[in-house]
C-alpha cells in the first residue's frame, strides 16, 4: 500500500493509466508530450514510443506487486538441447 505521508512513494498503477493515455494519444497523433503524476511531472518531449511502452510496462509490473498480485513474466528461459552422438 502506498504512504500518503511519503513525498517519494509512487502511485504505480495512477501512472500505468497515466501512460496508457500518453500512449495512445501517441498513436492517434495528438502528440501528448508529458504527463502529471501528482506533483511530479514527466515529460516525454524526445521520448519515442518505445521508451513510453517501456515506461508504462514497467508502472504496469509495479502495480500488479503493489497489488499483491504476480506479474506475468516477460522472459523465459531458451532451452538447450543436445544432440547426442
């Protein structure tokens, strides 16, 4: 759970919506270039639209542990196999 009283905690999941909007207002070209969390304030000026799915990925994950739920994963292992001779 997030502590109102602390500056520094993190909202995740109001950013994972945040981002969510930044997004699509990428994709349809209206061309957001920041978003407001609160009192903090993001702006992706320069960002491209990977670094806005990378961020809203990452705020996604974050509120799925916040939750207390497990994020799925994002990677797996590559298994080796052997060719026996």
């Amino acid at each position: 759970m997030q502590n109102p009283d602390d500056p520094t905690s993190i909202d995740w999941c109001a950013r994972a919506a945040k981002l969510v909007e930044v997004e699509m207002a990428m994709l349809t070209g209206d061309m957001i270039t920041e978003a407001r969390f609160g009192a903090d304030m993001t702006r992706f000026s320069s960002a491209s639209l990977d670094q806005v799915k990378r961020a809203k990925n990452e705020a996604i994950r974050n509120c799925q542990i916040s939750r207390g739920e497990t994020p799925k994963r994002v990677r797996y292992a590559k298994l080796a196999r052997a060719r026996p001779y």
